[in-house]
C-alpha cells in the first residue's frame, strides 16, 4: 500500500488552517497545521514530511527565513510557499531561494492539490537520488577521475582548475577535439561541492535545432505536437549540480539568447508553461571553435561570449605535451588489462616508437582508440604492431589519386580506404570495422551500397 503525503500547513489564519484539508479530500494526504514559525521548525526536526505549505507571513518570523532553514536539513521536504502578493515577485524569491513553488490567496483546493502531487513526485525522486548516490559516483567513476600528465602545460591548467573547482562560476574549456575537455569538466565537477549529484552533460552539436529548446528546458503536455507528456529538460534536471555544454560553437543563435537570460538570473520556462522557475546549475561550456571568430562571423553572441569567459582555460593538443604520451598510454594499456583480463599486457620496444612517433592529430581520442585496436587485433599480450595509424595521412596517399590525377569525391576516398583495409585484413570484416573505427553494421551496410554501385 502507497504511504501517504506527509503535509505540514503552516499559516496563521486558521479558517485556512481548517477548511483547505477538508476542501482537498485526497486519501493519500495527511495534514499537520501549525501556526507559527518556531513550531515548523520543531515539527520538522521531529518528524519526516514530503511537503510544506509554508505561509510567506508568519507571526514571529518571515516565511522566506524559515525557507533557507527548512532547506538546509537533510532530506528536506519540498516547500510550496503561499503568498498573497499579487506582484508575484515574494514568489519569484521564494523560488530562488528553493521553493518547489508559490501559490497566490486565495488558494483553490485543486490547484494546491496539483501542485502538492507534482511535488511529491519530485521529492520521491530527490530521495531515490540520495539514497542511490553512492552507486552513480562509482558508476559514472567520480572517485577515479585523475589528471594523467606531468607536462608543465596540464600541471598549469589542472593547478588553475584546482582553484575554481569550489566556486560556482561560469567555466569555458577550449581545444581541439579530443584534448579532453570533457574529462576537465568532469575533474572540476568531482572537486566542487556539487560532487554529490551526477554531472548533467550534453552536446550541443547532436541536438536537432527544432529540439533545442524542448531539451534543454523541457515542455508541458499538449504544448506542440507530439508532447504528450510533460518532460523536464536538462537545466532542470541539473538542479543543484553541473551542466556540461560540450560543443557549444554549435548553439543555434536563437537558443543562444534564451541560454544568456537563463545564465543572467537563473530563471526559465518550459515550452508550453505560462511561469518560470528557478534552477541553481554550474554552467561549464566546452568548444573546439575559436569563439572569437565566431563572434565576428556572427555566428555566436557576443554577450553569451562574455558570460561564459567568465573563467577560461585551455587544453593543448597532445602533439604539443608528448612528454604526457607515457602516462596516458599506460593508463589506457591498464584499462585494457582489467577489462579483457590480460593482466600481462603491453607493448613492444616497435610498438612504443611507432606510437611515439605518430603526431595524433586526433589527441587523447585517437591514442585512446589507437590502443585498444592494437589490443584487439594482437593474438598475443606482447603487442608488436599498431593498427591504423596510416589514417591520418590519407588524403596525400599517391594511392587514392585517380590516373588522371584528378581529385576524387570524400565518397570514393572512403570507399578505397575501406576496401583497401578489408583487403588487408584478408576480408575480416570484423577485423576490418576495429581498424575502421566503425561498427561492423556500418561496414556491413556500407559493402552492400557498394555492390549495389557495381
């Protein structure tokens, strides 16, 4: 049997005190009215409530006093504060000091049952998260999230990230692609005193334009076509912890500006809804576009700019910081180990120059990906060749030039490179889709266009 909303009603009119339990005939609720401040604060620290429906004038203290106290205990229950302010401002405070939400008197019996259910479903959830926080750090591998470099560079940026990681402000992270950046942005978050709920993160270039919006500040049922539910969007559910902008060079102009009003005061809408709400969220941004440049093209605001570079930092490619490339590709070989349970596992003296030699145009991704390919593809723990490294310098192989030496289609110097790999492998496709970097499904499908060319 569903236990029951637990619900503390502090007011001190007590018409309302009387007659709101009895208008809200719900079964599953269970009232407790007091009448002043000091009592709420008692009846909190002795006893477990899902909600309060707190008055924002009480007799002997403020209302949004006894909210910053409510929220400060543990497993606090959610707040829905009544006001009689007209102005909606009091309720607009109140939610930016933590309350779930406001009602305006007088209070209709079904609008504050409404919202007492929505709040409860989100002070479930908030109970579920704590108790299941110890499995999302090790799941997400919080605990395990260590710089691995001795450059003079990355000891500069790891020192600086150090300093900021406690503070709330707003970070940008530049470099290329595959420098790690995300692997920053998760360091700083594992260090803040937000560490406790997962970093929220997403990538901006994967997210269809026309679902922008949706996504990031979620919507209410019936507010387009296709919403027939309602859904909370990232900054929502990042309430209280970081949201990880990857790739925001990629932001669409139009959200743009709704992103820098949200960064401005904390306050959003949902697509549908008629009011704001507030989320407390860390904003960390990540791009491998110069965002100077972008601004002078037009093609990122100059003011959201300006309000991410709050604190900057960036990565350097790993071609410039070889003096890291031992580190990593131990620590990825280590990985490797655990995971395919060859514990004896390592490189050959061949081995170490060929991936000391190569310039990794595509950073700590590409080395990543370079070395568990090797591992695969060697029948034997000592590792004596690597796989793919000829990949880079494709577009000036003699090889894929036509006779005439007239430039060919993207197209065809992917299917070249294709056949010329499955032809080196001895047509293993499997073999053949490791090296690729791509799944054998992709391979697969990609080979039946090409038979359907012929």
């Amino acid at each position: 049997m569903k236990q029951k909303i637990k619900i503390l009603l502090a007011d001190d009119d007590p018409v309302l005190r009387r007659l709101l339990p009895s208008q809200i005939r719900a079964e599953d609720f269970d009232f407790l009215t007091v009448e002043d401040a000091r009592t709420v604060l008692d009846e909190i620290k002795q006893k477990d409530f899902d909600i309060v429906l707190l008055d924002v004038n009480l007799p002997d203290a403020s209302g949004i006093e006894i909210l910053s106290a409510i929220r400060q205990q543990q497993e606090a229950p959610e707040v829905i504060m009544l006001t009689a302010d007209k102005s909606l401002q009091t309720g607009i405070e109140a939610m930016r000091r933590g309350a779930y939400d406001y009602i305006t008197k007088p209070a209709n019996p079904e609008q504050v049952e409404a919202i007492i259910r929505k709040a409860s479903e989100k002070h479930d959830l908030v109970k579920q998260n704590e108790r299941l926080r110890v499995a999302v750090r090790q799941q997400n591998n919080i605990d395990a999230i260590e710089p691995v470099h001795q450059s003079l560079a990355m000891l500069r940026v790891f020192k600086q990230a150090e300093t900021v990681a406690k503070l709330d402000s707003t970070l940008l992270i530049t470099g290329e692609s595959g420098t790690g950046k995300d692997i920053l942005a998760r360091w700083i978050h594992s260090q803040s005193l937000r560490a406790d709920l997962p970093l929220v993160a997403v990538n901006c270039g994967a997210l269809p334009e026309n679902l922008f919006e949706s996504e990031f500040f979620g919507h209410e049922k019936g507010s387009f076509t296709g919403a027939t539910g309602q859904k909370i969007g990232l900054i929502e559910a990042a309430d209280g912890s970081t949201l990880f902008l990857d790739e925001i060079g990629e932001m669409p102009l139009t959200m743009q500006v709704k992103l820098l009003h949200f960064l401005e005061n904390g306050m959003f809408r949902r697509v549908g809804a008629t009011r704001d709400r507030f989320s407390n969220v860390r904003i960390i941004a990540a791009t491998n576009k110069n965002l100077a440049d972008e601004v002078k093209t037009g093609n990122f605001r100059m003011d959201l700019f300006y309000r991410l570079n709050v604190i900057s930092f960036h990565l350097p490619p790993l071609r410039e910081r070889k003096e890291d490339l031992p580190l990593l590709i131990e620590f990825f070989l280590e990985k490797l180990r655990i995971r395919f349970k060859r514990p004896n596992l390592h490189f050959s003296e061949k081995a170490q120059k060929q991936l000391a030699n190569h310039s990794w145009q595509g950073n700590i991704r590409e080395l990543r990906n370079t070395i568990e390919r090797s591992v695969v593809l060697s029948p034997h723990d000592l590792v004596d060749e690597i796989f793919g490294l000829e990949v880079q310098n494709l577009p000036e192989t003699k090889n894929y030039q036509t006779s005439n030496e007239n430039p060919i289609t993207l197209a065809e110097l992917e299917k070249r490179h294709i056949l010329k790999v499955l032809s080196d492998v001895g047509g293993h496709r499997e073999k053949a889709a490791v090296i690729l970097g791509i799944t054998a499904r992709t391979l697969y499908r990609k080979l039946n266009e090409y038979e359907g060319e012929n």
